[in-house]
C-alpha cells in the first residue's frame, strides 16, 4: 500500500476544504427560495456570480503564469467555439433550473441522491461527443439497470411500472442529471479542441447561462429585485462560495499533487454531506434512511460499472 506523504495530505486538505462549502448548496438555495426568491432569478445571480469567480480564477490553473486572458477571449469568439459555449451555457441554466423545481417537488436530501444518476448520462454522451468507445455493452446495460433499481428502491416504488417512473420529482432530476452531463461533456470537448482554460470555460460558460436567464425574465417581466438584501448575500456566497472557492481549492490541490485522479472518489461525499446539511439546515426529517442509503449505494456501483464499460479516447 503506498504511503500517504505530506504533498498528498496538504493536497487532500485543500480539496476538503472546497468540498464543504460545496456541498451547501442545495440547502442554502432552497433556503432562499422558501424565503421568496423566484428560482429562475436566484440562478440568473448565482451563475453571473460564480462565473465571475471562474473567471478571475483563471490564471491559477497555470503554473507559468502564462495564460493570456484577452487572448483566450478572442478564441472564444470563433464560431465552433462559440457555439459550443452557447450549448454548454444553456444546459447549465437548464441544470440548475430543473434541480431546484425537484427539490420543491419531494426535498433536498432525495434530488441530490437522484440527479447523481448524471455521471451515467456522461458516459452515454461521451460516445456521442466525444467519441469514446464502449467496450463491454453488457456493463452499460447492466449499470443502468443498478441505477434505475437505486432509483426505484430510494423512492420506495411498490410496482415497477412506467406511470410510477414517470413522476415531476424524477423527471425533475433526471432532466437535471442530463443536463449536468451535457454541460460537462461539451466543457469537456472545448478543452479539447481549444487552448481555453478550465477555469476560462466554466466561467464563460456560467456567465453565458446567467445572460440567457436574464433575456428571459426580462421577456417574462418577472422582478430582478431580491426581497431582502441579504438573498443578495447569500446569492453571492452560492456563486462565490460553492462554485468559485471548491474550482479553487481543486485547482490548488492539483497543482500540489499532480494527479486529479486521486481525489476522485469525493465526489461521491459531496451529495453525503449535502444530504447532512439538507437535515441540519432544512430540517429535512423522517426518511427511510436505509431505502436511502441502498438505493444511493446501488446507483454508485451503476455509475463505477458504466466508467469500466468505456474505453476513454484520452
């Protein structure tokens, strides 16, 4: 077994130290929303906010110091690019506007277990864009069957059929899931086909979401005036604080150890912890949690067997 060295532990505390934060913030905005801000228009803030952060982030994720912001504007602007931003932008907007209609639908603790079935939808949409290679058929069938099973047993269906699939909560959280998936994998495809940043994509692909948010309200005559003037706060601290700080905090950790791989497994911890501050912070009480907790596990071994029944192309 190898030893954990130093690097490894200072790496690991500057991931941890993003994750926390991160994992505020399902209960934080259902928190806002409870309080009166419109859905769409908390999004609209948060992602013009968080894609701010990103950002001003930028130049972290190079070790030379070398990236040239205005330089990567240009490059944004080129049609194949831009494009892809665009798409990207939209199924952010999409994302976070369907996971928030879920969690009023059923709670918090229930939408951040069910929109994890995402990294399945990534995986079908890296064949699709990507172009990654499906070497075992028999793996993705049989991952989507463990993820439709956690599903079924979270919800405590007591007869599979289509009409008990097929509820807003769930379509909630699965178009969310998708659309998480959607938005990554064209990150993804940007990364390879630009010399665009991370940081720079995610940014621009937040802020591009916000501006789409906001011609809509705009058209809908909707208020852009928060209620009280700490939502405003709040907003900030969901734009800043749980996107801006963990893409900060991961980037610092990778430039500590040199391998994003090794922290991959929390991204499992972050829908736990979200669902331990949904119970401290939403007071979300009287759950199965053991149904919870198969159903959850079951997902998980859906998404680890449909990751080795990928052949990745890079």
């Amino acid at each position: 077994m190898k030893n954990i060295s130093k690097k490894d532990i200072k790496g690991y505390s500057w991931k941890f130290s993003g994750i926390i934060p991160e994992s505020t913030g399902p209960s934080v905005f259902m928190l806002l929303a409870a309080g009166g801000v419109i859905p769409s228009v908390g999004v609209m803030y948060f992602l013009l906010l968080g894609g701010i952060a990103m950002l001003l982030l930028t130049f972290t994720e190079d070790q030379d110091g070398n990236l040239n912001l205005r330089k990567m504007i240009k490059e944004s602007f080129q049609s194949k690019i831009f494009l892809r931003l665009i798409m990207a932008g939209s199924a952010t907007s999409f994302l976070f506007i369907c996971f928030i209609y879920s969690m009023q639908y059923e709670s918090v603790t229930e939408a951040v277990i069910a929109v994890r079935i995402g990294p399945l939808f990534k995986v079908l949409l890296s064949v699709l864009i990507l172009k990654d290679k499906i070497k075992n058929w028999g793996l993705i069938i049989l991952a989507v069957v463990f993820c439709i099973i956690g599903l079924v047993i979270m919800k405590k269906i007591d007869s599979f059929s289509l009409a008990n699939l097929i509820t807003p909560f769930l379509l909630f959280a699965l178009a969310a899931a998708f659309f998480a998936a959607l938005s990554g994998v064209i990150e993804g495809d940007l990364q390879n086909c630009s010399n665009l940043s991370k940081a720079f994509i995610s940014g621009s692909v937040m802020i591009i979401g916000g501006i789409m948010l906001l011609v809509w309200i705009l058209v809908m005559g909707v208020s852009l005036i928060l209620p009280k003037a700490y939502y405003f706060i709040s907003l900030l601290y969901l734009g800043m604080g749980t996107i801006g700080i963990p893409k900060f905090t991961t980037l610092k950790a990778y430039k500590i150890t040199g391998n994003m791989s090794m922290f991959a497994f929390t991204e499992y911890l972050i829908p736990v912890l979200a669902c331990i501050w949904a119970y401290t912070i939403n007071k979300e009480r009287g759950f199965d949690y053991i149904t919870l907790t198969i159903g959850f596990l079951l997902i998980i071994i859906g998404l680890l067997i449909a990751n080795a029944g990928i052949e990745k192309k890079n």
